[in-house]
C-alpha cells in the first residue's frame, strides 16, 4: 500500500491522465513546464509543492490533509 507523497503523486497523475487535457495545455494553464509534467508522468521525479498547488488549481482540485484511520491489530 503506497501512502505520503508517492500516493499523492499517483492521484495527481490520475487526474491529469482523466482531466482531457493536454500536457501542452495543462503546462500552459499551470505554469508548470511541459518537461516536468512528462517526467511526473513517467515516474522519474516528484512535484514542488508549488508546481503541485499550480496544477491542483489548473485542474480544479483540492488538497487536503486529513488525519490518518487507524487500523486495527489484526486485520
């Protein structure tokens, strides 16, 4: 099970994938260079929390934090 930034990560190329948009077009909405985006979307590197918050607003999304569920022993 991924958890943090890497889950966060994957959510984020989730939504670009199903957003209807191109890279070119997202990177020109966000401000986030073209080449940053192709290189999330490979998994060859991360996000700036800056370039993240640029692309949320871009595809209309919101972050949040949250408190972890706790799991149970056992299960």
């Amino acid at each position: 099970m991924m958890t943090g930034m890497g889950r966060l990560l994957d959510e984020m190329r989730g939504a670009i994938e199903t957003s209807g948009k191109t890279r070119y077009r997202i990177a020109q909405e966000s401000g986030v260079a073209e080449s940053i985006l192709s290189r999330l979307m490979s998994g060859e590197r991360g996000l700036s929390i800056d370039a993240l918050e640029r692309l949320s607003d871009s595809l209309s999304l919101e972050i949040s934090i949250r408190p972890k569920r706790r799991q149970r022993k056992g299960r």
